[in-house]
C-alpha cells in the first residue's frame, strides 16, 4: 500500500503511535490529549503548535486512508492509528517508524536511544536490521552519509522521498555520537517524565470537567 502523507498528519500519527505504546493506560486520546501531544516540547523535531482545527483536518485524512479511527463509546470522542494493522508491522518496526515520525532523520545508535520506552532493541544489529526490512516495505530509506558524520540516517517516506528532507539534514557541526552521553540521556528521559505530567495534568483536567456535568 502506497502512503503519501502531510507532515501534520506524520506528526499526528506519530503521537497516536507513541502514546499507544508508551501509556497504553491512557490510550485512545481525546482531542485534547492529542493535541498536547502534537505540542510536546520534548522529544519532538519540530516542536509545532497546532490548534484543535488543525489535528482534526489531519485526523480526517488520517481516516480518509484508513490509518486512523474514531471511538464515540464515551462522552467525549477518542482516536486511535490503524497504521500498525494497515501495514502488517509487529512493534520493533512500529516503534524504529515512530521515532522517525517524531524526530526527523536519525542514526541507528539515535534510534535505538530513543526507542527505549517502545521497543527493547538488545543491539545496533537488531536496530540496522529492522530498518532494511522497513526499506523493503518502502517505509524507511538510508540517506547518504553527510561530510563530517561518522554514520548515515535514515528517514521515514510517509511524506516523500530524501529530497522532502534536504533543507532540514543537520550540518557537520551537529551530527551526534552514535550513543547518547549519560548525561544527555538523563536530559532525555527528564523532559520525558516532564511531559508525561503534562499529558497527566491535562487528563485529570478533563476527568474533573466529567464530574462536573453530573
């Protein structure tokens, strides 16, 4: 199946991606959960600020391609991705197409750093590997390796080919170590319990707001 997305529909299948592996607890999202998820500040490239509006159109072409649904069971609508299930993939390969959604082109050594919480890939062998078998399902590809850069990324092609990405490559003077530093990784794992009380702080929001009708 071919897929040609818009990047906010790449950004918000990425959230419904991440959440529902990460806090399945608290998975499918409410419009509200799925926006403050588009708007994370952490471990997010790049951090946007889309309205209400603008997820919804993106969850209308979401649904248009049957990778996204919509659940009335409760008061207030939730959505969930159908991508997984659309696209055969088991959770390694969903988890290495999530970061790349969220993050932008990376490195093996970065995609196994901060596919932590989703998959637990036990070596940079079991992380390259899954990546050629993306790249025979014509959803990742290798771009070349830039000047200065130890190793080459890779891409996801939900939203086109390597020339999408072309202005946004980093340069030399930011190309990463394969492996993050502890200290960046503490960095990393801080903005991510950060965000996650947000995403809290917005649930007990919205369940007091339930109460309150009743």
């Amino acid at each position: 199946m071919e897929l040609l997305l818009s990047d906010t529909e790449v950004r918000v299948l990425g959230c419904l991606l991440e959440k529902e592996m990460a806090t399945p607890d608290y998975y499918p999202l409410s419009l509200h959960a799925l926006v403050n998820a588009c708007n994370q500040k952490s471990n997010r490239t790049p951090v946007v600020s889309f309205s209400e509006a603008t997820v919804l159109a993106a969850l209308a072409g979401l649904k248009e391609q049957g990778l996204s649904w919509q659940s009335d069971a409760s008061r207030v609508p939730k959505y969930s991705e159908n991508f997984i299930k659309v696209c055969n993939l088991v959770n390694r390969e969903a988890a290495l197409l999530c970061a790349l959604m969220l993050r932008g082109p990376q490195t093996v050594g970065e995609l196994r750093g901060r596919t932590e919480r989703l998959h637990d890939f036990e070596s940079l062998e079991a992380v390259a590997e899954t990546l050629e078998a993306l790249a025979g399902m014509a959803l990742v590809t290798r771009l070349p390796r830039q000047p200065g850069c130890k190793e080459a990324r890779y891409m996801h092609t939900l939203a086109g080919g390597p020339e999408t990405v072309a202005a946004a490559m980093p340069g030399p003077a930011t190309c990463l170590p394969a492996m993050a530093s502890p200290t960046s990784r503490m960095a990393a794992l801080e903005e991510e319990v950060a965000a996650l009380r947000q995403e809290l702080a917005a649930l007990q929001k919205e369940f007091q707001a339930f109460k309150g009708q009743f």
